[in-house]
C-alpha cells in the first residue's frame, strides 16, 4: 500500500470513529444487534446538520423557480419495468475464490489504484484486475476472473401478492405524476420540479461510509422542457459569465487538466451542447457552493461516449476532492431527452404530451440534476475535520454558519454569582438561533467540546456582564473575541448568519 493511500485510509477510519463519538453517524445499523453493512444513523448532532444541509439544497431549488414534491417510496413493479431499472439496473460483481466474499469490481478498481473504472465492460474490468495484481481486501486471495451482474432493486410485495419495489432513486417517481405538473404550470414550459427522499438500492459490498449505502436521501430535480427551448434559455443569460472547472472528454482522454472556462465560452466551443443544460451545470454549482462546498474543491467531469446512457444527450458529473477518498462524485447533470416520459406513456398507454399554443403536441425532453444528500454532508465534514496546530488534541470542524448543527454556544463562566441567571437572558434574547447551554467545566475545555462539533459561535457571560450588560463573543476558526452588548446580540448574530 503506497503512502498517500496508507494516509487516506487512516483519515477515513480517523473520521468514521470521530463522527460516531461526536453524535453525527451510528452505525452500521443495528449496532445493538449484529450490524448489517450500508445502513447508518444519523445522530443527534448530525440529523440536526442534515436537515440544514437540506435547507440549503431546497433554498436554491426555490430561489430558482422549482417546486418541491413527494412520492411514496414503494411502486408497483410495472414503473420499473418501463424505466429500464428491472433488465439495466445492476453492478458488476467479482468473487474472492478463497473466502468468497463479493466486491463491485468497478469500485474495487478505484479504491485500490486511483483509476475510474465506471465505464469499463467486463473485459475490461477482468483485465485491470489481472494487470494491477488487484486481491482480495478481505483475505488477499485471488478473485475468481468473472464478472457476474447483481441486481440493485430491493423487492417486496404489496398486500397479499403485489410485486412491488423499493424506489432505487427519485427521479422516476418524480415523472409519473406529469399530467398534474401540466395542470399546475398550465401547460407553460418550463416545468420545474425536485424532489428530496429516501432511495433504496441492493448494494452488493457497500465500504465507504455514507458515500454508498443500502438506504440513503436523495435529491432530484426535473426540468421539462421543448428542444427549442434547450437552445434558447433566458435564464443563460445571468449565468454566462460563470466560469467553471470544465473536464471535457477529449482532456481526459489526451491526460490534460480541467480547465475553468465560461458558460459562454464553453457553448463558443461545443463543450456543452444547449443554454438550457449550460444553465443546468451551473444550478449544480449554486446548490453545493450555497451548501458550503469549497469552489477549489469542485470539477465537472463530461461523461464518454461509451459511459453515457443510450439515450442520454450528455452527461457530466460534479466531483469534489476528499482527504478520504480523493475525487468523488457528487451530481450527476444529465439531458435525458424525452426517454422517460415516452416510456410511461407506452407502458401506461397514456398521453404524456403537452400542447402549445400555436396547438403543437410533443413529448417534453427533460434535463436532470440527480445527487444524494449524504455525500454532501459527508464532503462537508470530510472537508472540515482538523486538528489545531496549537493543540493537535483539540479538533476543530470548521462547518459553514449555515450548515452547523449547533449555531451558538452560551457559557456562565462561573455556577455562582449570578451569571447562570444572566446567561438564561442572553438565551432569551437569541432564541431564534440553535443554543447549547452548558456551565460545567473550565471555559476552555466548553470551547473545545463545542469547537469539536462544528458550533460558529460561543458566547461567554462574565462578571462584567453584570455590570455592562455585555458579553464576549468568540469565533470558532479565528479564535477572535469580540465585546458585544446583549441589547445588540440578535441582531449582531442575524449578520454573521446571513
């Protein structure tokens, strides 16, 4: 095992353990029974950054026009057979001879040598095994050089003998309810629509933490529009200018570097084909940037020619760069034309057209954004976690404002004297932020249990508080203390959050 992957293995059992101490993740699940892989909880500290990180996700979505829907998460198997999930819905799995446990071969391939192995057929993957002398995490044994296909759906039956599955995403459920968006948009395109729930998918050998799990949150959004209007997209216009980290296939095939190039320049060049998905690229950017993703931290990697789905126009995934597992995709971007709602429609033998007012009538072609929730929140915590270089015992995750589980820390410095009376002022005073009161330890030892969870701000009552009716507060990365009078608190707080 080389240095720099001996050295992101250990920050990912690093983190993993840190995050279970810390109340973000449990698991596996149930850890009070015998635990079954891909199955977590999200704790006490970190359900309350989720439902931020959420927050974040579903603000873009609505600043941007989208409208928010939900599904149930179980669907006869029909919907499946047209979607293509029930025949196309499976991972390639490779078999350890010795002690026979199953890997996902593509995966196993980038785990182990650092290459992308997405696109490779089983020939391929067969013959990177044998090249790079790839064995068995579990025993070192040597594989059994065939590839076999594991379905991903999760079957269950409905009553008494319904054929039903478990949704493996929320894109497909997020179609069927197409004649309402018509009703509601009054047949105006574009109809904008997202999604955020559970998804559930068989993984056969889920091992890096949330990033692949049997059960995860996912959020999807829907852009139904004309062709014509996929090359003519007003909303372009106020996003042209952006540049992104642009990694077109012909750079990765000729081993060059992503390139930051604009909107514009990159429709110039044919990179992207319409304004409409241009526009899209840059919607992807929004959310994880508005999430707190770090912009130097991000690429946009263009899909091959034999990677993409057969009828998909293009597609390009938004990657973010781990400590843990260096380049990870988080968003897929994908014009999927009018595949999905031509399908529904034959299998349903229903209509599932618009029409426009010059009484034209056409199945909308739809651009997708699809990505989980839980490689995000792990990004953002894989991102933040760090030791302070005064104290490497003292660990600070430094989360966006926005995202923390906790906003603000409130600390009498002493359990006499009056303070605690005063703190429960101060906390009636910022009620509208997430508080954590605490008034046991020394004051340095409340900084670093709060510090360690990722909370912006911690607030100090002292004893001349009780005379100036000011309180300290100290910035959780700087370390700066400012002197601040409770009377402007609130508001002071609302700035720094906003």
């Amino acid at each position: 095992m080389s240095g720099k992957v001996e050295q992101k293995k250990n920050f990912q059992l690093d983190l993993a353990k840190y995050l279970s101490e810390k109340d973000f993740i449990y698991g596996p699940e149930p850890e009070l029974y015998t635990p079954v892989a891909g199955f977590y909880s999200y704790g006490l500290v970190g359900k309350a950054m989720k439902n931020n990180l959420e927050g974040a996700i579903r603000q873009v979505f609505v600043q941007n026009g989208f409208f928010e829907m939900e599904f149930p998460l179980i669907t006869p198997e029909i919907i499946w057979e047209a979607s293509g999930h029930l025949k196309g819905f499976n991972d390639p799995i490779i078999i350890c001879s010795k002690c026979k446990s199953s890997f996902r071969a593509d995966k196993l391939i980038e785990e182990q040598t650092g290459v992308a192995a997405d696109h490779f057929d089983n020939g391929k993957l067969i013959d990177t095994i044998k090249e790079k002398e790839i064995n068995c995490p579990s025993c070192k044994g040597r594989f059994n050089l065939d590839i076999q296909r594991q379905s991903l759906m999760m079957k269950t039956i409905i009553g008494k003998d319904t054929v039903a599955y478990n949704r493996p995403e929320t894109a497909t459920t997020t179609y069927l309810p197409f004649k309402h968006y018509v009703n509601f948009f009054r047949g105006k395109l574009p109809f904008t629509v997202f999604q955020i729930g559970k998804a559930f998918r068989n993984e056969i050998s889920p091992r890096q933490h949330l990033l692949r799990q049997r059960e995860f949150t996912q959020a999807e959004s829907q852009m139904f529009l004309s062709k014509e209007m996929k090359i003519t997209f007003p909303p372009f216009e106020s996003a042209k200018k952006t540049e992104l980290p642009l990694w077109t296939e012909e750079m990765q095939k000729s081993d060059k570097k992503w390139a930051m190039i604009s909107l514009e320049d990159a429709m110039k060049k044919k990179y992207l084909k319409n304004q409409a998905y241009a526009w899209n690229l840059w919607l992807s950017f929004e959310i994880m940037t508005n999430a707190g993703i770090p912009k130097e931290k991000i690429r946009f990697r263009q899909h091959h020619s034999d990677e993409r789905a057969f009828y998909s126009d293009d597609t390009w995934d938004l990657e973010v760069e781990l400590n843990s597992f260096g380049w990870v995709e988080m968003v897929g971007i994908s014009d999927r034309t009018n595949y999905d709602l031509s399908q529904h429609a034959k299998f349903s033998k229903q209509e599932l057209t618009v029409r426009t007012e010059d009484g034209k009538v056409f199945v909308p072609d739809v651009i997708e954004i699809a990505f989980g929730v839980d490689r995000p929140f792990y990004a953002l915590l894989d991102l933040a976690f760090s030791r302070r270089d005064i104290d490497a015992k003292r660990t600070v995750l430094s989360l966006p404002n926005k995202i923390a589980p906790i906003q603000v820390g409130v600390f009498p410095l002493i359990k006499k004297d009056g303070l605690p009376e005063k703190a429960k002022e101060v906390l009636a005073a910022i009620k509208e932020f997430r508080t954590y009161y605490d008034e046991s330890g020394s004051i340095g030892k409340r900084y670093s249990r709060l510090d360690a969870i990722g909370v912006p701000y911690c607030i100090t009552i002292d004893h001349d508080t009780l005379k100036d009716n000011a309180v300290t507060v100290r910035e959780r990365d700087s370390l700066k203390q400012d002197r601040i009078k409770i009377a402007e608190l609130a508001e002071t707080l609302r700035k720094r959050f906003a």
